[in-house]
C-alpha cells in the first residue's frame, strides 16, 4: 500500500475502524486486525483480543490497585495476546521489568510482531504453548500474574479449576499480586464466576472484585493482592 493510501486509511480509522487484516487462528477462528482512531487492535469473534477495550480494563484494574507504584521485577501475562498488558507496564509505566509470555495461538504471536512490535521488548521470554501446561511446570516465582486466557469471549473451563488456581498461588511471590479478567456475556458465567470468586479465596489468598464497564461490555477482574492479606 503506498503513503497516500496509508495516509487516507490513518485519517479514515477516526470515523470508524478500518478492517486491515484477518487471519484464521489455530486457536481462534477468525483473527481481525483493525486501525481505530490511529492505532492497531486485535479482535476476535464479539470480543477484543489487545489493545483496544482490552486495555482499558487493565489500565482501570491497575490503577484501582496502583500497580505504577509497585516494585516489580518481573510478571508473568498468561494471554499474551498481542501484548496490551506489556505495553502498560514497559510504555505507559515505564517500568523496567521482565516480562514473561504466555501464548497458545502462533498467529497471535505473529500479527504481534508484525503490527505491535513485540520485539521492543528485549526482556521479555514468550513461550508458545498452553497456559495450564505453563502453570503446571513452572517452578518460579512473579511479583505480576496476569491471567487473560480466552478463546472468544469465554474463558475456557480448566482455568477455572482447582489444579490451575492452585498453581497460580504457587507462582504468585509471597508480595505479589494477581489480576484475573473475565468477560461477563451471559447470566450463566456471572453465575460461574461467584464460584470462581471462592475458589480464588481458598486457592490463590484474599480475592477483591474488581468490576469494569465500558459501553456495552462488562467485565469482572478478581485481584489477589497478598500485601492485602
């Protein structure tokens, strides 16, 4: 695409999101890249895969919990995504922290490097593979867990299990503190999610309610801030 066209598209995107690109994911079936308001967002199927939304969460959870204040060496994003949650902590807080990346989907990874520039991040380890399988190998400690594991709009069932909560509490340092983002699309996950609330409560430490609205979506972030406990 030349500049004059680059340029019209740039300028468009503030009316309403231009469609740059999509891509089947083999994990989610359909991935979209958009321009909106001058910037790139990763969508999936009725949900905000980065950036976009997805960002305005975590900025709000964050500084509920004044995470810019924290001294924190290193964090652990389950979901990476297209890296929302990095760009907060290395851009906007300018924090200098190691980051490491969790990431089932390859095509995820690669429209990250190519429209979000993930390199950027000279300490940051991405591993490829299933969150639970992270979790459950994991042998280290994070002051950071961020837990943003979707496929659609659903957070699949086995992170909300007793095996996966139980390892994060191993993984969260004795300090550390732990956002869990879940999309409230229907009463049966807002059902879920008291559930989820308890098992948090008894698995990972004392878990606040952290709610979050913007336009039409809700979302609910359960934190588990151990200098709280």
């Amino acid at each position: 695409m030349n500049q004059t066209a680059n340029l019209l598209r740039f300028f468009a995107s503030f009316l309403a999101p231009v469609k740059v690109e999509e891509r089947a994911g083999v994990v989610t079936p359909r991935l979209e890249i958009y321009l909106s308001k001058g910037q790139y967002v990763l969508d999936a199927v009725r949900v905000n895969y980065s950036f976009g939304g997805l960002a305005t969460v975590f900025r709000e959870a964050f500084a509920q919990f004044e995470v810019e204040a924290r001294e924190i060496a290193n964090a652990l994003i389950l979901g990476f995504g297209a890296g929302s949650v990095a760009s907060i902590l290395c851009e906007e807080y300018k924090k200098a922290v190691h980051l490491t990346g969790v990431e089932k989907d390859p095509v995820v990874i690669d429209l990250a490097k190519e429209y979000f520039r993930i390199d950027q991040y000279k300490d940051l380890s991405l591993h490829l593979e299933d969150a639970g399988a992270f979790v459950e190998r994991c042998d280290q400690q994070f002051d950071l867990v961020v837990v943003d594991v979707f496929v659609g709009v659903e957070v699949p069932r086995q992170f909300k299990e007793e095996k996966f909560l139980s390892g994060l509490g191993r993984l969260l340092a004795p300090e550390g503190i732990c956002f869990f983002n879940v999309a409230i699309h229907n009463e049966e996950v807002r059902t879920d999610c008291q559930n989820l609330f308890k098992k948090m409560e008894l698995l990972v430490g004392k878990t606040e309610f952290c709610p979050i609205s913007f336009g039409r979506t809700e979302n609910w972030v359960f934190v588990c801030d151990r200098r709280r406990s």
